[in-house]
C-alpha cells in the first residue's frame, strides 16, 4: 500500500485537475496535519509534482489516468518504470485513481 503522504499528494493533485472528485481544501487539510509533507510537497503536489523522482512518477501516472479518463499511455507507463515504480504501485494507483468524464 502508498504510504499516507503520497496518497494525500495523490488527492491532492486530482483535486486540483478536477475538484468534483476530490475536495482540495479537505485534502490540503489531510495532506497538511496527518501525512505531514512540508509546505514546498504539498504545494508541488497540486501540479502532480514531487521533489522526490519516485513520488513524483506516482503522482504523474495516477495524473495520467485521471486525465486519460481511466486508460494510460505507454509512454506513461515506461516513464513510471523508469522511475522504478513497481507492478504493486502501479496496479494501485490504476485501481484508485479516479477517472473523469
């Protein structure tokens, strides 16, 4: 499972691309008082951005898909693997990340 601080930045991020799904003040609360990235992460996780390369490719694929309304390119993908990011990470971020209509 994501540690909480990434899931939060996850939130975070598909708050700001569509705040229908998620509400952005909740998880800028959540992100900010119990997953505890400091103020620069949480600010860079709004764009999907992360001063962490690992963190920062979750945050890109779950944007991905968000944006891709559930489906991810390959280019996507082997960026994400690139990154080092697992199967197990990339099959939960698939599994919740929300896609839009």
């Amino acid at each position: 499972m994501l540690p909480a601080a990434v899931r939060e930045r996850r939130a975070l991020a598909t708050a700001e691309y569509n705040p229908f799904a998620h509400p952005l003040s909740a998880h800028t609360f959540l992100g900010r008082n119990v997953a505890k990235p400091d103020d620069t992460e949480t600010d860079r996780a709004r764009h999907a951005e992360s001063a962490d390369p690992h963190v920062a490719a979750l945050l890109t694929l779950s944007d991905a898909i968000a944006r891709g309304h559930g489906s991810i390119d390959d280019t996507d993908l082997a960026a994400a693997r690139a990154a080092r990011v697992t199967d197990t990470e990339i099959a939960e971020v698939s599994a919740t990340s929300p896609s839009t209509s």
